[in-house]
C-alpha cells in the first residue's frame, strides 16, 4: 500500500429511499462508482429501469482528487435539480459515486425553490440509504480458532473493530477477518491478550475497503 495514499469518503453500498411531496414521487438512488465509465453505466440503468419517470436528474463526483463533477438537470428548469444534488455531494466531501433523483410528476408544479428543496432531500435520501463511509487501506487474514476457545473468542470479537467475512469449521474454526490497517497492531495485541497468546492474525492482503463515518466497519450483507 503507497503510504502517500489518504482516505476519502464514498457511498459503502447502492440503495435509494423515495418520498412525496405535493404528489410528484421522488426516489433518491446512490451508488460507490470506481470510474466515470462506472458512473454513466449507473446512471444508464436508472434511466432503463424509470424510463416513464418524468426526470431523473444526476451529479456524480470521480476521483480521490474529485477531479470530475459532472450533473444534469435532465429537464427540470436550470440550476434547480443537478446542481442541489451536486451541492449536497460537496457538502458531505464525497467522491467516486453517483446519485440519481427520479421524479413522477404529481401534476402540481412546485416551482424554483421547491425543486431546489425537492431535489436536495432527494440527494440526502440517497446518501443516507447508500451510508457514507471512508475508505482505508484495510488488512484482511486468517485466525483459527480451536473449538475450546471459540466463545472467549466470539466475545472478545464484539469489542472490536472488524469485519468477519468468514467463518469456516474444520479441525479448528477459521476465521477471516478484515481490520483498519491503523487498528491492526492494537488488535493484534488484544488478541494475543485474549487468548494467552494462542491466537494470531495471518495477514494475506491490504486494500482500500470502506468504513462507516464513525469508525464502524461497512454494512456489506453477512459481514460485521
């Protein structure tokens, strides 16, 4: 891992979150985009799969040094759709994402300010369905676990901040875990704490994983 590299923050998952005002429907999508390539495939299928939609506005924001900003009003009067979802990427200093805002007209217009709010919630549904995370060089190894000890060892696990990707059972209990890089010495050192000095963390790999804003790790299905 380049130790130049830095955290940034992202969406940890694709998701959307919808709601009504003034009966035009409005369903907020977010989704992690690696590549700009990525963001237009995103964007390409929500306007597949809400073709009868009466918009469906966009801001995506691409690399770690938010190099591409790109948004559309897909429609609705300018500066009153793309741009409040792009202003609320910026505000939570997000990057290598997308967020679409699908309306349904209601039939009663909302007029400027009322897309603007409109729109804006919209962004925030998104983002709050999606879950802003950071991404950190993350470790992920091995720990087998001898089945007299698989309790002590489940308990000390709730204390800490990792991810279980794995468990699998053979002579012992195997375990694969994912860690900060930054927490890794300490949980090391609680692990062997723990355990009399009996179990160790087998590092295989370093690679930037996401990390909900707070330090809990990224919700992905199965894992924590």
């Amino acid at each position: 891992m380049d130790g130049t590299l830095k955290p940034y923050k992202t969406l940890i998952r694709r998701a959307s979150g919808e709601f009504t005002i003034n009966r035009s429907r409005f369903i907020g999508h977010g989704a992690p985009c690696a590549s700009e390539e990525e963001a237009l495939a995103f964007l390409s299928e929500m306007r597949a799969a809400y073709k009868d939609a009466s918009h469906n506005c966009y801001a995506y924001v691409i690399g770690t040094n938010k190099g591409i900003m790109r948004y559309s009003d897909d429609g609705e009067p300018g500066g009153t759709a793309g741009m409040p979802i792009m202003e609320v990427l910026k505000a939570r200093d997000v990057t290598n994402c997308a967020v679409v805002v699908t309306r349904y007209f209601g039939g009663i217009l909302l007029g400027a300010g009322g897309l603007v709010r409109a729109y804006t919630k919209g962004a925030v549904t998104a983002l709050e369905a999606s879950g802003v995370g950071v991404m950190h060089p993350t470790a992920t190894g091995l720990i087998d676990v001898p089945y007299p000890m698989l309790s002590r060892f489940e308990y000390m696990l709730r204390s800490q901040p990792v991810i279980v990707r794995e468990k699998s059972f053979g002579e012992t209990v195997t375990f694969t875990l994912s860690v900060k890089s930054c927490d890794e010495e300490a949980f090391s050192r609680d692990l062997a704490g723990a355990s009399d000095g009996r179990l160790e963390f087998i590092r295989m790999e370093e690679d930037y994983m996401p990390w909900e804003e707070g330090g809990e790790p990224g919700s992905e299905p199965g894992q924590k």
